[in-house]
C-alpha cells in the first residue's frame, strides 16, 4: 500500500477529529453564555433580555441538535450511543424555552416562565450527567 496515502489519510482523520471536539466546546460555551443570559434577565427582571436569550439558546441548542447523526459525531469517543439521550435533553431545552416565551408577557404566568428557566438547565445538567457519569 502506498504510505503516502496511508499517512494522508491518517492525517485527515486526526484532523477531523479534533476539529469536532473542538466545535462541542465551542457549542457548549456558547449555550453557556445564552444560559447566563437568561438567568440574569430573570434575576434583574428584564423581560427584553430574557426574550433574547431566550430566542439565542433555542437558535444555538436546534443548531446543535439538529439530528441525532449530527450529535454523535460530535460526542466524545465511546458516548456515541448517548445520542439519543442528547436528541431527548434537547427537547426539554426546546419545550421549556417554548412555554418561556409563550407566556412571558402575561405577568399572572410568571411563576410558569420562571420554572420554565430551571426545566432548561435540569435539561443540560441531566446530559451532562449521563456523558459524565456523575
Ligand atoms: C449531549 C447532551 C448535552 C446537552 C443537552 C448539553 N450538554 Fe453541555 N456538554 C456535553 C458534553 C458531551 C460535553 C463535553 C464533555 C464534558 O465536558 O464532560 C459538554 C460540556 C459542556 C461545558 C464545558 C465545556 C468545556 O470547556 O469543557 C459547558 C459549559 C456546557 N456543556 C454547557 C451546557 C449548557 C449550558 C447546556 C444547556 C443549555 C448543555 N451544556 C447541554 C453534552 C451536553
């Protein structure tokens, strides 16, 4: 076999591979931000911040989860088959974020909108148990 070949090859897995892992990261600080975000919109009371953040997180979390092919690619090595548990978190996040902004401009339904903040983050903390193992 031709070893030029072999180590071109080599050369591009290696690549593909850590730019995936890097993209995770990536994907997840910026979920991170669009979290903090929120939670600060809810905490200084500022429903135009929340409505941001919120229409952000959902933008970034769909664009993330966007098939379950797509997010095993970009799992760490041997939490590939997590990807449907990933597919399932992501729905919480979508739905919590839905019933947010459905009722954030009815203040007899902020109780709802404010349990829907901590629906979203139970969402990524569920995952990242499971991929964690803690
Ligand atoms: C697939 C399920 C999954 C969901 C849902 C998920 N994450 Fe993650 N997250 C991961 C994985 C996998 C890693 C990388 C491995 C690790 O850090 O243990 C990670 C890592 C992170 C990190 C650390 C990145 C670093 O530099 O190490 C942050 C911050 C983070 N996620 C934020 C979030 C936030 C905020 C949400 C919810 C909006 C979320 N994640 C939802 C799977 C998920």
């Amino acid at each position: 076999m031709n070893m030029k070949l072999v180590l071109a090859g080599l050369s591009i897995v290696m690549a593909a591979t850590s730019a995936s892992a890097y993209d995770l990261k990536g994907n997840m600080h910026q979920l991170n931000d669009d979290l903090m975000n929120l939670q600060s919109g809810f905490i200084m009371g500022k429903k135009e911040m929340v409505k941001e953040a919120a229409t952000n997180l959902t933008k970034h979390s769909q664009d993330l989860f966007r098939s379950e092919t797509y997010i095993k690619n970009k799992l760490p090595k041997g939490k590939e088959h997590l990807a449907t548990v990933a597919m399932n978190t992501s729905h919480q996040i979508d739905e919590n974020l839905k019933i947010m902004l459905d009722v954030l401009d009815d203040n007899t339904k902020r109780l709802i909108a404010q349990r829907s903040l901590f629906g979203v983050t139970q969402a990524c903390i569920q995952c990242h148990n499971v991929v964690r193992d803690w």
